[in-house]
C-alpha cells in the first residue's frame, strides 16, 4: 500500500507540474536582440556596479557601445584593487564614479548604485553587471518591450556561459528551478504573489526608483533583484522577467566549486534561514527525485515510476531546447537536483556555523 502511494504522488507532482496554467517549466517569456531600431537611448542611463573587474569590463563597455548613440555610461569603481577604473576610462563617453568605503548596514552592490543613482538625470534607468555582455540591438529590444508592454521594470535572466561538464549540467538547471520558485507568468502578472528579478539587467523608472526609496530601502538585502522587483510591485508598478541568448553572463564557472560558491552563497537566504522550509525541500526533493528512480525496478508500480521519469523529463526540454543542448542531458537531472540539494544544505550549514555570504573580499549579514 504505502509503495503504491509513493508511487503515485511524485506523477502526480509532475503531471501537476507540467499542466498547471502558468506553466513554470516554459520559456516563453524571452527576449533576442532584434535589428538596430532606431530607438533614441539618450533617455536611459546605464549604472555598472564594478568591483575587480577588469577581465570583463571592457567587454562590458563595447557591448554597450554596439546598443546605439546618446546612451549614457556610469561605471562606479567599488574601491577596486585592479585595473578596472583605468579600463574603464579608456574607453569613450564613459563616466568613472570613485566609491566611497562601504557603510555598515550596506550590501556592497547596493551601495555603489545608490552612488551612482545620484548622478541620474535620465527617465530610465539600466541596472547592468559588469560582467554581463548586451548583443547589438538588445537595448533597443528591451526598451521597446517596456513601452508596449507599459511597464515600470524589466528584467533579463542572462544567458550562463557553459563551459564544462558541470556547466552543462547545473546552469541550465539552475535557471530551471529560479523558474520554478518564482514562475515568470504569475511574476509578470498584476499579481503581488510572486515578484522575480534578474539583478544582471534591469531596465528600471528612474522615478520609481525614487518612489520606492531607491536602494537605501533594500540595502542589505543579499537576494537584490527580487527584493527590488517586490518593492516595484508593492509601489504599483508592473514587472516583467524573460531570458534571452543575447544577454551574455561573461563570469566563468568551469568548476563545481565555483558553481557550489554561487549556490551556497545565497541558497539558504532564499529560504529564509528557516529549518523547516529546508526540510520540507529536502522531502520534495527527494520524493520528486529519490523515489522514481527507486521504484523504476519494483514490480507493480515500476510503471508509475517510468510515467514520474518520463514527466519529469519531459518538464526539462525546453530549458535543453532554449539554451540549444543536446537533449540527453534531461536524464541527468535527479543528478544536478541531488546536487543542488546538497549545495543547499551546505548553505544552512555554513550559516548554522556562523559563516556568512561573501563576495569580492566582502563578508555579508555580520553588519560589517
């Protein structure tokens, strides 16, 4: 009895997955860069929150300098220890903002663009990650998308760079389950439910971010681009998130350590630095996952767990399809969840020993 039971509710978590109305598992919500449009881009400034970037920001740079003319650049240099002011302001119309020390209280992201923000004299603004890469004519496509669309912030999911064997396994995935925790359909919609934003690119109201307090109101936040999503929502502004293959994230991975630094860094954040939501994803894992596989060779209800596998592929295709990989790589999916699982638990238990998220030589959540 309790085998068939087991059996049962994982096709039910998956057909239910794949049949739902908001369908998380799709990428219809995407953007490619379309032909040069004519656009004008002077009513948009960009600010780059830059900390030892050197390797990519120039890259960076260009990418914005392919969008069209009358665009505005400010790259705020974070009290960086490398090259990337000099980098920066070699390349034209670019304007190098100095950093002043972080404050207390202050996540380091954050604060640069609250410097930045003060030098805005633009309707919109580009929130834009030194490492991320816009293909010609993505800027246009984006704002163009924004005024039809009438809203107040969008934002893109940038393409990961896939490298390697655990690139190929986990950063597709990755964006996979972004999609599950925050459905991009209810997102996008008027409701206050879910809000999701993808901090490499946002095109933002200059004004809304002053009706929300700009980022003074979400200083140390670690999970920025919902939070800021969420407060756009909570101010009466509409938002929209996509993925596109013409955002180009240019941070390498490579390695699973790096992948696993990533994960680790925020995973436990995502859920609130509680114990129970923990165990209960620990449960859904591994009756989604553990208990197909488990079953695949026990008789009377092996065809039930064949169905669970077959569903749970079959919800992984279009993310393989989008980022134009070999489909195969849907049969690796318990193995990158079982992973994940793992990088969440590595999460919780950094933070239970009192160790907090860092990033560029920076320590978070300590009030440091």
């Amino acid at each position: 009895m309790w085998t068939l039971v087991c059996a049962i509710v994982p096709v039910l978590m998956w057909l239910g997955l794949l049949i739902v109305p908001w369908r998380p598992w799709s990428t219809r919500e995407h953007l490619e860069a379309g032909s040069p449009s004519g656009i004008r881009l002077d009513g948009i400034t960009v600010l780059i929150p830059a900390r030892n970037e050197a390797d990519v920001i120039g890259t960076t740079l260009r990418g914005l300098q392919a969008q069209g003319d009358g665009l505005q650049v400010i790259v705020i240099d974070d009290q960086s220890t490398d090259a990337t002011a000099a980098v920066a302001s070699a390349l034209p119309n670019v304007r190098v903002v100095s950093g002043a020390p972080l404050p207390n209280g202050w996540a380091g992201k954050l604060w640069a663009l609250e410097q930045g923000r003060q030098h805005v004299r633009t309707p919109l603004t580009l929130l834009l990650d030194a490492d991320i890469e816009l293909r010609p004519g993505m800027l246009a496509t984006l704002l163009s998308h924004k005024q039809r669309e009438q809203r107040q912030f969008v934002s893109i999911m940038a393409d990961l760079r896939r490298t390697s064997f655990w690139d190929r396994l986990l950063l597709p995935a990755f964006v996979y389950y972004f999609k599950l925790l925050y459905p991009f359909a209810i997102s996008n919609s008027r409701s206050t439910l879910v809000a999701a934003g993808a901090g490499g690119c946002i095109l933002v109201d200059t004004d809304m971010l002053e009706r929300i307090g700009a980022f003074a109101s979400l200083r140390d936040a670690l999970i920025d681009d919902c939070t800021l999503a969420r407060q756009v929502k909570r101010a009466g502004g509409r938002t929209w998130i996509g993925l596109s293959r013409d955002v180009i994230s240019l941070r390498p991975y490579g390695s699973f350590d790096s992948i696993h630094r990533m994960v680790a860094r925020s995973a436990f954040t995502q859920l609130g630095y509680s114990t129970v939501l923990l165990l209960v994803v620990t449960f859904l894992f591994l009756l989604a996952y553990g208990v197909p596989l488990a079953l695949l060779g026990v008789a009377h209800v092996w065809p039930l767990a064949w169905v669970a596998w077959l569903a749970m592929m079959l919800g992984y295709l279009p993310m393989l399809r989008y980022y134009r990989m070999p489909l195969w790589w849907a049969l690796l999916l318990p193995l990158g969840a079982g992973l994940y699982l793992g990088m969440t638990w590595s999460s919780a238990i950094r933070y239970w020993r009192g160790v907090r998220s860092q990033w560029k030589g920076r320590v978070y959540g300590t009030g440091v």
